[in-house]
C-alpha cells in the first residue's frame, strides 16, 4: 500500500481493508487555487478548503473586502445593492448578492413611491411600471388629536378620509352588485365612515379649571400635588434629562400595551448618577412601572420593569415641563400683583374646588436610594 504521493509505503503482507499509510509531506494534488497547499497528503479523494486569507471583490462590486479566505467565493459587503431595477422607476433594496435583483416572477414588486393627489402620502402600491397609480386604500399611519390635544389616536390615513374600504354589514343584493364591480376591475368603498377625535368632558373640565385658573391668577398644575419637589426642580433645571429618561420610560409602557395580558417588559437603562437615578424612579412611579437599582458605582445604573397594568399618566411630562417651566417665568410678574390675606384665602380654596386634589400630602415617600 502506498500514499497518494507514493513516498510511503507498507510492505505485504496487509490485512484486508487496511487504510494507506499516512504521510507527512504536503499535498501534491491539483489544487483549483495558485496558493501553497496547507495540508498533507491524503488518501480522500477531495482536499480540504484552501484556508489562505486575502482580498476578494463582493458580488456586487461595491467594496474590496480584506481577510477572506480563498475558499469563499460569495462575499457580500452588507450594504443595499442599489442597481437599477428594469422598471426603471426602482433600484435594488436588497443587501449585496449574487445573481438577478428581480424576486419571483421577474418582476419588480416594490412600493410605488408616486405621491397620492388626495392625501399627498405614497402610493405603496406593488410597482406598476408608469402607469397611472390604481385606486388603493392608503395606510398611513396618522396621529389624530382632540382641539385641546389632550386626546390622541393613531389610525389609517383610509380610516380618517373614510376610504377605508372596509367590508361593513349590507345586504346580500348590495354585496353582490359590489363584488360584480370589483371583478371587473372596479375599486369601490365600502364604508364611508369617517374617525374624528373629539373633545370629552374631562377635556371640557380642565379647560374650565385652566381658564378659572388664569383669571384668578392661581398655579393649578398637577405637578404640584402629583410630583415630588425633587422631580420639579429638576424639571426646572434639567428638563432635557427628564424628557429624555420620560421618553424612553413611555416608549416601554406602550410596547407593554400592545403585548398579550400579563406580560411584562423591562428596559436597562445606561449608567447615571445619583439624582439621575432618582428621577428614573419618579418617571416610573408615575407611568406605574417598577423601577430597581442594579450594579455598583461608577456603573450603578436602572432596570425600569413596565406591566399590563402600566399605563400614561394623564397629563404627560412634557405639558408638566411646560406648565411649571411657564409658572417659573410668570413667578415674578405674578409677585408683583396686590392681593388681601382674604382674597388669597379665597383664592387657595377655590383652587382646591377646582383641581379636587385636596390638600398636600404629608405621606412619607419612598426612599429609592436606602441601598445606594
């Protein structure tokens, strides 16, 4: 029995079966490859990948990729491939790639990207060459509000214009006549229901409370009565920093809502100081979330967890940040004005009819940082 290269050999007599010898030159087959074989020599009848590393054009010629090894012959640089599609309107979206930009069928399926006449959105039809864009429900998303913009509401751009083209309850006689116009090409309505938001009546009582308010010249906002000192002088000097950590504590409790019963979520937040912390844990008492304290200094930072029963509060920070942001600037000029130890009494009491808050609490509130 000899080894491929035949410089070894096992003499007779050999048992049946018995495997060639092994050998310790370099392999001195046909290699596909102009590089210096890395393995020895062997009896299987296909080598091993050539493991030489070096530069290699991607399969879209966008970039010369470095360290390739020289058995890898699709090499994709991960950005959008971008050649023009043969609709000529679109260009290739997908990531770098070998072969036809076209999907099943050969033909462009992209979202037409023409602007609608009515609404002014796209199209977002599949592409249709140039032809005329078809008649399609649009489904944009559009955030709706209340005059006041206390309420809000996201809906289709379909739902709010009444072009919904949803199948609402008709008679059997209407339905077919429908169906027969769509088979022949025809787009018809079927609702023409139109969504609008508006104001309810806590909407029309914090206007009246808002309203009484500023004829009496009296400082109403929940902020006083519903957040703790600390959070409203932060609001007063770091309100960048309490609007951001808001944003991201909102931005949780609305994944949470969108989640089946009794889920719940929790988000890590980056290494802060001190009164940091302390705020993260004001934000998430206020959106009902449970806020923890992990790690040691310098690294301390917070876990915030967001459950089903999670939920906004009423009036959001950023309305907290402008109320008090505004009371601050009007302090002054509001310091200036006469008034009698009647009339403020009078004033105070009015304002406690009007908020139903009732007095200050005296409750002692929690200590977030007993465990600094």
């Amino acid at each position: 029995l000899r080894c491929h290269c035949g410089a070894e050999v096992l003499f007779p007599p050999q048992p049946c079966g018995a495997r060639p010898p092994s050998c310790r030159r370099a392999c001195s087959r046909m290699h596909p490859c102009e590089h210096t074989p890395q393995h020895l020599c062997h009896s299987e009848e296909t080598c091993s990948p050539c493991p030489v590393l070096g530069p290699k054009m991607c399969m879209g010629g966008h970039q010369l990729r470095n360290s390739i090894p020289c058995h890898v012959n699709d090499v994709s640089c991960g950005v959008r491939c971008n050649k023009p599609m043969p609709c000529g309107v679109h260009a290739c979206d997908k990531k770098c790639h070998r072969g036809d930009c076209l999907g099943p069928g050969g033909v462009c399926v992209q979202p037409c990207t023409q602007t609608r006449s009515d609404c002014k959105h796209p199209c977002a039809a599949p592409c249709h060459l140039r032809e005329p864009c078809p008649e399609t429900a649009c489904y944009a998303t559009i955030t709706l509000r209340c005059p006041c913009g206390r309420r809000s509401l996201e809906a289709t751009c379909a739902q709010v214009s009444g072009k919904s083209y949803v199948l609402n309850s008709m008679k059997s006689g209407d339905l077919a006549r429908q169906m027969s116009a769509v088979q022949s090409g025809g787009c018809v309505s079927f609702s023409n229901k139109k969504l609008d938001v508006s104001c309810d009546a806590t909407c029309a009582h914090e206007e009246r409370v808002r309203s009484m308010a500023e004829a009496l010249r009296l400082d109403v906002t929940p902020a006083n009565c519903s957040l703790s000192q600390f959070l409203i002088d932060k609001i007063r000097t770091e309100a960048s920093v309490v609007l951001s950590i808001d944003a991201q504590i909102s931005s949780l409790v609305s994944s949470v809502l969108k989640m089946p019963p009794d889920s719940h979520k929790t988000l890590s937040l980056s290494a802060m100081n001190r009164d940091h912390r302390h705020i993260v844990h004001e934000v998430a008492e206020l959106y009902g979330c449970e806020g923890q304290s992990v790690d040691a200094e310098p690294h301390r930072s917070v876990r915030v967890t967001a459950f089903s029963r999670s939920y906004p509060p009423p009036v959001t920070i950023s309305e907290l940040v402008k109320r008090i942001q505004t009371t601050s600037s009007g302090s002054t000029a509001a310091s200036k004005v006469p008034s009698s130890t009647s009339a403020t009494s009078s004033s105070s009491s009015t304002a406690s009819r009007l908020t139903k808050l009732g007095p200050a609490t005296t409750e002692k509130r929690p200590d977030y940082f007993s465990d600094p």
